[in-house]
C-alpha cells in the first residue's frame, strides 16, 4: 500500500485522536431500517468517503470524566445505492420544464409534477442522496403542492440523522424546511393553499393517505434533532439546517433578498445553485416576522433549554472558534437575548466566556483565550455578535477587561478592528460612549488614514443611536485631521471628503483629489447628529466656491453628500433651500 494510502486509512479510523478528546463522546452506527432498503437490487451502494466522518459531542451528560471515549462507533451520512440510470435521464429531461415552469394551464403543472412524483416513487431517499437528483428535487419542491411536500417530508422522518449529515440530502431538507415556514403561517391561520384532492396521483385504492401537518413534522423533527444537537452543529452539512430550523421556530425573517449578508446560503452554496439555473425561494412571507403555533414556540424553549444544560463548558467554547458551528451557537444566542435567557449564571454564554457572567473576578486562564478570541478570525466575529446582545453591564466589564487601553492598538488589527468597531457601535449609554470617545481621540487620524475609518462610523453610529457625544465627536475629527484654528475648520467637508490632513490638503491641487468612499459615508453620518451637530459641516459647505460644489453632484460619492444634505431630517427646511439655490 502507497503512503496515499496509509494516509487515507489513518484518516478514516481517528483512533488515536479520538481517545485523546475528553470532551466527545461516540454515537451509536445507526442502522439502516428493511423499507429504506435501495429498492433495486442491479446497484449496489457506493462506498461513502468516511475520512471526515465526525464524532459527536456528549449532550447527554455534564460530567466531563464520564463520557466514554473508547468507543469508535460513529453515525455515517445515508447511503442508498445508485439511481437508475433511467430514472435519473428522465428526470434530468424534466429539468428543463422545472427551470422554466411556464404551462399552458394549471392542470397541465398538475399532471406534469403528478408524473415526476410517480415515476420517482419508492426512489425518493435515493434521490435525496443523489448529487443531480437532489438538486432536481430542490426544483420540484417549488412547484409542488403542500400535500406533496408532507409526504416528502415524511418519508425523511426514519433516517433523519443520516440525512441531514448528507452533503446532498442536506439542501434538499433545507429548501423543504423553508417551504413548510412558508407554508406554516397559513397552516396558523387555518387557510391552506393546497390543491384538491383529486390533483395528486393517489395509490391504487384512489385513497390519499392523512399526512402529518407542517406543524407535526417540525415537532418531530425538532425531538430527532435535539439528542444530536452539538454532533450536528459540528458537522458542516448539518449546521446550515440548524439555523434554518430556529429561524423557522421562531417565526423569524429568514431570507432578506436586499441583504445578502442575511442568506442562510452561502456564496459558493448561492454561486452553484445559480450556475444551475436554480432559484432563490424569495417568498414575501420569509423575509418578515410569522405568526408560529404555540407548540412550536414551546419546542423552541424545551430546545434552548435542553442544549444551554446539556453542552459542556469545553464544547461550548470549541464552538466559538468554529467555522461550522459559530453561526449556530450565535444564533442560539439571539433566541435566548430576546427569552431574557442570555446572561443567566451557567448559561451557554456564561460557558463560552469562561464564566465571565457568573464569576466576573480576575482570571488570567480566562483573560488569555479571549484575547486570543478577539484576534481569532472566527472568534472574533463571536464576539462581535456577544458586543451586540450584552447587557450594559456584561459590556462595561468587556471593555475594562480587555479593551479599555487597548483600544488603539486593536483598532490597527487587521482583525480584531472589527470586534472594536462592534464595541463602539453597541454602547449601551452615553457614560460608556463618552469613555470610549476619550480614548480613540488620540487615535483618529491614524484611523481614518490608515484604512481603518470603519472605527470611526462605528461612534458615529452610536452617537445617532444615543443623541449624545456630539461635542466630543466633532472634536475628536478636528484633532484627527489636524485642524487647530477657527478658520481651518471651513476646510472640514473637504479633508473628510477626501480623507486627508489639512496641511496636506492646503499644498494640493483640488482638481486632482479624488473623492473617498468612507470619508462621504463619514459626512453623512455626521449630518445625521441630533440637535446642531450637522452645522460644522454645513458652515463647511457653504464656505466652499460654488464651482466646487457642482462638480460635487457629478461624483458617485460627492453627490451622496449632496443627497444626504437634502434628506436629513436634522436640517432646516431654510437651509435646504439655500443648498438648493
């Protein structure tokens, strides 16, 4: 055997690594049920590439030193043979009618979904498992009827576990957990948009069979999940379903289509289905808050209650530095801020901060790792979201532990910059604001001609948040840019507009400075200051020679200023007129 070989079989087992983790424990190989058997015997199942194949944590038990770690048992991702190949040509032919599915009449969709679902039936798993079927069947979910997609669901239901741990079968349980949020707000209301009875092709009886409402598959999906929770935030095809899951829950916006940064997809995940003609489910109802069951809400709360005293502290910090289960754990952390939850003594917050919440007193094992946290790529966007949900309290005890003297130094860092930018944006009072200001003070004009203004937006942000700091503010700008008399400050607009000092700006040619980005958005917010805190800005403005100010509206950045001069709500109508003259 090569030494390719050798390596792919040490992969596989993890033996040795395994029995070293005091903090994993092992699941049981589950066994694939007689009815979920391949119905055709010509293929045989592939083999499953089990070098990354995961361990689960223990959520069963909070005592370290009991979990068993000899044990190699682990649960694979489903595998139900090979699709026929005739099957997978005809659905592949129905591709094309799916990616544009424009028919002459409703009945003719009818018929056409009827004839897919009845040529694939008794192959549905192993089309989930399928890298071309499952992303057919995505398409076939959207153009389907709600009977349709319970019974698809239902068929999930005895091999959930291994499914959702599929790197295929995953997206497809995906796109059928948004369609059922979809279709669970009307279920809630008891309206349904489901076709007649006689649409769907019926069993040879012409019986159809009572399936489970959207409403009962999520219930039992949430009580086959919760066993497997930590295994499944680590696992990277199951994690997405996760956060998905709570969303739908908790009746929360789950896609906002103007903000993609809100996609549950990621960019590679959004970039394939787009290469494939796939489509986004971009329905009204998934971007704003649903009306959710009261037995859901009360899932949720079993749920967040179980897994915050079921994760022990060395898992639940492991999960702030990981790529695949940081996202999972914050959004956890969101559902408990807003149950008042978040910072109860032995929360899972209180576990990933080392105790902070319940034991606040000096700890250098604790002030260690999370000052390397807050430099951690991973870690620090973690922490970004704890700035946002922390109490006053919590928040003062952040910044005088670990950023109060640092803040210069870390605001330079290439990535712990952001974690300071999230600080700053979420002062809790205008005490905690003002602090902050003092201390950036020194620091603005390396920020601002550093690339790093981003620091600087973020106590504006407050500042407008707030309504206070203004003073403090404008004048921590004029000590960045190097203004010092009166009369230099008529040049304010121009050194934040072109993001430059003032001595510099006096020796230069104005026709070739070219505008900056972040220096318009910095105007901007700046005009947004409560009470008189736009009038340094605006006595910039009209000090300039009007030429200059025209050439301003043919710049993409320099009429955003221009826009926002006009749009402040802080801006006298008078002065608005006199901008417009």
């Amino acid at each position: 055997m090569g030494e390719d070989g050798k390596r792919k079989t040490r992969r596989g087992k993890r033996g040795g690594d395994a029995k070293k983790q005091k903090d994993i424990d092992v699941a049981t190989e589950t066994v694939l049920p007689a009815s979920l058997t391949a119905p055709s015997a010509e293929y045989t199942a592939p083999p499953m590439d089990s070098g990354d194949s995961l361990f689960y944590f223990d959520t069963g038990s909070k005592d370290e030193s009991t979990m068993n770690v000899d044990k190699e048992d682990k649960i694979s991702p489903a595998s139900y043979g090979l699709v026929n190949p005739d099957l997978q040509s005809y659905l592949k032919n129905c591709e094309t009618m799916l990616d544009d599915p424009k028919f002459e009449s409703i009945e003719d969709r009818i018929i056409f979904v009827n004839n897919i679902y009845e040529e694939m039936k008794g192959f549905e798993l192993q089309l989930t498992t399928d890298h071309e079927g499952s992303r057919i069947l995505e398409k076939l979910f959207r153009i389907s009827s709600e009977y349709q997609i319970r019974r698809f669901f239902s068929l999930m239901r005895e091999d959930t576990i291994r499914l959702v741990i599929h790197r295929f079968s995953s997206h497809t349980i995906q796109t059928l957990l948004l369609l059922s949020a979809v279709a669970l707000e009307r279920e809630a209301h008891g309206e349904t948009s489901d076709l007649a009875a006689g649409a769907e092709i019926e069993g040879e009886d012409e019986v159809r069979t009572k399936m489970p409402t959207f409403e009962e598959l999520l219930l039992e999906l949430v009580n086959t999940l919760t066993p497997q929770w930590a295994f499944l935030m680590a696992n990277e095809y199951a994690s997405h379903i996760l956060r998905v899951l709570l969303l739908v829950l908790a009746g929360n916006p789950i896609e906002d289509q103007s903000n993609p940064k809100n996609s549950i997809k990621s960019k590679r995940s959004a970039k394939y289905v787009e290469d494939r003609n796939g489509e986004p489910i971009n329905h009204p109802s998934l971007s704003i808050q649903r009306k959710i069951p009261d037995s859901l809400t009360e899932a949720l709360d079993q749920l967040l209650k179980t897994t915050d005293s079921s994760i022990n502290d060395l898992v639940a910090r492991g999960f702030t530095t990981s790529r695949v289960g940081s996202p999972v754990l914050q959004q956890m952390l969101v559902l408990q801020s807003k149950k008042g939850t978040l910072e109860q003594p032995g929360s899972l917050l209180d576990k990933c901060l080392l105790n902070l919440v319940s034991d606040p007193t000096e700890n250098a094992r604790r002030d260690s790792a999370l000052k390397l946290m807050i430099d951690d790529i991973v870690g620090s966007h973690f922490l970004q979201k704890v700035m946002e949900l922390a109490s006053p309290k919590l928040l003062q005890t952040l910044f005088e532990r670990y950023f109060c003297g640092r803040l210069s130094v870390l605001s330079m860092h290439p990535i712990s910059n952001f974690v300071v930018q999230s600080l700053l944006s979420n002062a809790k009072n205008e005490r905690q604001l003002k602090t902050m200001i003092a201390e950036i003070q020194p620091s603005v004009g390396t920020l601002l001609f550093k690339q790093r203004p981003g620091v600087v937006r973020s106590l504006l942000d407050s500042c407008i948040r707030l309504r206070a700091g203004s003073v403090e503010i404008m004048n921590a700008l004029y000590s960045g840019l190097g203004i010092s008399a009166l009369d230099e400050r008529k040049e304010l607009i121009n050194l934040l507009a072109f993001l430059m000092p003032y001595k510099e700006f006096v020796n230069a040619d104005y026709d070739q400075l070219p505008f900056r980005i972040q220096g318009s958005l910095i105007i901007q917010l700046v005009l947004q200051l409560p009470g008189d805190g736009h009038e340094p800005i605006m006595n910039s403005f009209f000090a300039q020679p009007p030429d200059r100010m025209y050439s301003w509206c043919k710049d993409p950045s320099g009429s955003r200023i221009i826009e926002a001069i006009i749009s402040s709500e802080h801006i006298p109508l008078a002065t608005k007129r006199q901008v417009l003259d």
